[in-house]
C-alpha cells in the first residue's frame, strides 16, 4: 500500500524549491502501514500531468498529496480548489511556455473541490503548532494545473484515492538569501518562512489525518 507525495522542481527566481526537498526526505518512510513513494515533478504545462498520471498508475496510491512552493504566505496552505484555468502570469514555465487565460480541459467544469479533508488537516497542523491555514486558491499556474487535472483524472476513472494539493512557504535559508540578492538589509523585505523539518512534519501529518479520515 502507497502514499504518493509529488513536488516540484525549483522554477523561476528560486533556485531551490521546498517541496521537492520535502518528497525527497518523506520518500521510503512508513505511514500506517503504507510506504510513501516521494516524486519530483517538472515545472512544465506539458509534462507535469502526465507524469503524475504515469506515477498513480504504477503505484494505485491510497492517497495523492501534491505539494509546491507558494513564496510569500506565511504557512502551509491546504487548497480547497482547483480551477480550470492556466495562466502563468509573469513567471514562464521551465520550458519556457506562457499559457494566459487558457482552459486545462476545455469541455469540463470549471472546477473541482480537493477529497483531502482540507479543514481537518489544518486543524490538526495548528493543533501541533504548524502555521498554516486552508486557502481558496492554488493560482493558475502548475500547482493549480496539477490539482484540477489529477481530481479530473480520477473522477473519470472512478478512482475515489483523496487527493490534493499544499502549498509550502520558503525556509528560512531561502529567504536570508532572497532578501540579499534584494533590497539587503534595509527594507522589510524577508519573505516569511517555516523551517523543512516543519514542513516535512506538516505533510506527514497530511497523511496521517487523511488516512485517518477514510
Ligand atoms: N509552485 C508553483 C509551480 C511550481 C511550484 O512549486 C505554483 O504555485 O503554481
């Protein structure tokens, strides 16, 4: 019995990305008597879907949860909703592709809920004293294209594993160094930011109230 547990490589300004370091560390550990396989995925419009496709199809996971660097919030966010939307904004993706307003599936709905118990799992991280809370958005880049494609993909195979999608903030190395690069010292600048050991406690409690759930 599998749990997958996707991140992303790093993409745009950031040259590392806390979600692949969280995959990588959580890879091979044992949950309730499941085995959490760890995968990176590509930053990529093209590819990312496929891959995490390819990966439910080897592992029939009992669970999926897809993780991804939102710099800037002051937590884990556990998105409630992914929308039918990519657009990638200012930030192409690693293949250089620009989506702007297009549809992920263009004959479907135009969203559709994470089967994650979203409001349990942040009570639970609070309750240990993770900051997090649960958020209304993933954006309209790879993070939301993965999470509204997956929850689709496995609505038309009837395949009911809950799914979904947490956002994680910087580590505190990532943003010492984005307020360097930046205005230095001077300004307010440093992005907020939660140690990897959180994180990675964070997802594992994810895993934990999910089964727990079922
Ligand atoms: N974060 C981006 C894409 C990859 C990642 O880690 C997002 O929030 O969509």
């Amino acid at each position: 019995m599998t749990l997958l547990l996707t991140g992303y490589e790093p993409f745009g300004d950031h040259e590392e990305n806390p979600s692949e370091m969280v995959a990588r560390e959580l890879d091979g550990e044992e949950i309730a008597g499941h085995e959490i396989v760890g995968h990176v995925l590509p930053v990529e419009f093209d590819r990312a879907t496929d891959e995490m496709r390819d990966r439910i199809e080897k592992h029939d996971p009992s669970a999926i949860v897809a993780t991804g660097l939102a710099a800037g919030r002051a937590g884990i966010t556990v998105e409630r909703v992914g929308i039918n939307v990519n657009d990638c904004g200012s930030t192409p993706d690693n293949a250089d592709a620009e989506p702007r307003n297009e549809r992920i599936c263009p004959d479907k709905q135009a969203g559709y809920f994470a089967t994650l118990p979203v409001v349990s799992v942040v009570e639970s991280l609070l309750e240990r004293g993770i900051p997090a809370h649960v958020s209304n958005t993933a954006g309209t880049h790879l993070c939301n294209n993965v999470l509204y494609s997956t929850r689709a993909y496995l609505e038309a195979e009837g395949n009911d594993a809950p799914m979904g999608f947490v956002h994680l903030p910087c580590t505190p190395g990532m943003a010492a160094k984005q307020a360097r690069d930046g205005d230095g010292t001077s300004g307010a600048s440093v992005k907020p930011s939660l140690s990897l050991a959180m994180q990675v406690e964070g997802i594992r409690r994810t895993f934990d109230v999910t089964l727990a759930d079922e």
